[in-house]
C-alpha cells in the first residue's frame, strides 16, 4: 500500500496550474452553473430547460449535457471532492480518524457552503423541494463516500471495502446530507458548520440524554 499521509502539495498555491484547455473546461462549467442558478432564481427548477440555459450560457445544448448528463448535476456538481480528499490525506499520520474527519467536514463546509453561501442555499432548498434533486444527491454522495472509503483505508491500514470502514464513512455522508436537509427545513436560520458539528458529535458520541 503506498503511503499518502503526507500532503501533496504544502499549500495551495504549490498545486500544478490547470493548462489552457483544463481553464476552457472550467470556464464553460462555470457558465452552465451560472446560467443554471440564475434561470432557476427566476422561473424556477421545473420551468427551466436544457435549451433555456444553453442559451443563457452561449453554448449548444449538446455541449451542457457533455458536461452534465443531467439537470440536477449542474446544480448539484462542484469541484471540491479532489480537495477535500488532499485535505483528508494531509492530516497527520496519528490524528484520530473522528478528528481527521470534523477537520476535513469543516474545510468542506468552508468551501462549499461559506464561499458561496446564496448558491449553497439554492441547492439544499432544491433538495427538500425536488425529489429528483434529492435523488440524484444522494447517488452523488455515495460516492463521494466511496472516495472515502479509500483515504481511511490509506490512512488506517484497514481494508476500505471492510463493512466497519464502509459504515463509518456513509454515517458520516448520511449525517452531511440530513444534516444539509435540516438547514434548509429551518429556514437556512442556523449556521451551517455548528449545524455539522452537532451531526459530528452524535455519531461520535452517540445521542446522549435528551434535554428539556
């Protein structure tokens, strides 16, 4: 097993540069995403198609499906799992797991929640709204947890198929995505990482008695 504890690159401004071809790439999802949110902020999820936001983003709609096969992905794709993963790995050797875990779950919540806090809140209202959303998140999760399930095993020794590894890691994409559902439920009221947090907290500790 090869070692990938130590951080691949030190920071992020050591991470090899994405070449011309990568940024065009990058460039068109980026406007496919932004014609997408802003279609649905103003006729919503339903009303908005294929055509509407190739239109709005200036490319063809074979070019939004080679991108994203569906419409939910457009709203639900990004670009932080390779992230998160180098922040996983980056942990030192001898962290606990629980506290590798809440380390890397809080940079997640930094990226993709605080850095665009508007879009953040879209895609976790269409997720209790839309059940297809919802759907379609959760097959994205799984297997965001699958990536999970390597880097513990990388981390740990343990194998990343074993059933302990497998349970862990999807407790915790299930306590992310009910915990995403709770906060657009609620208004979007609370903040978001002492939401996470909370999740954290009980599937490490467990429920605890209940106060009054």
């Amino acid at each position: 097993m090869s070692n990938m504890t130590a951080a691949p690159f030190s920071s992020p401004a050591d991470r090899p540069q994405p070449g011309l071809r990568e940024r065009k790439k990058i460039k068109t999802r980026e406007a496919i995403r932004t014609a997408t949110y802003a279609l649905v902020k103003e006729q919503g999820y339903d009303a908005t198609t294929i055509d509407q936001i190739a239109e709005r983003a200036e490319v063809s709609p074979s070019t939004v499906f080679r991108y994203f096969p569906t419409k939910e992905d457009i709203v639900l794709t990004d670009e932080y799992d390779p992230i998160l993963l180098e922040t996983l790995l980056a942990r030192p050797a001898d962290e606990p797991v629980p506290e590798t875990m809440r380390h890397v779950m809080q940079e997640g919540v930094r990226q993709g929640i605080q850095e665009d806090i508007e879009v953040a809140r879209m895609r976790t209202h269409l997720m209790v709204q839309i059940p297809a959303v919802r759907s379609r998140m959760m097959e994205s999760m799984s297997v965001t947890g699958r990536m999970i399930c390597t880097a513990i095993g990388e981390r740990t020794g343990r194998d990343p198929d074993s059933l302990e590894v497998r349970v862990y890691a999807m407790s915790l994409i299930g306590g992310l995505m009910e915990t995403s559902l709770y906060w657009a439920e609620q208004g979007h009221q609370d903040d978001f990482a002492s939401l996470v947090d909370r999740a954290l907290d009980v599937l490490e500790h467990g429920l605890g008695k209940e106060t009054r």
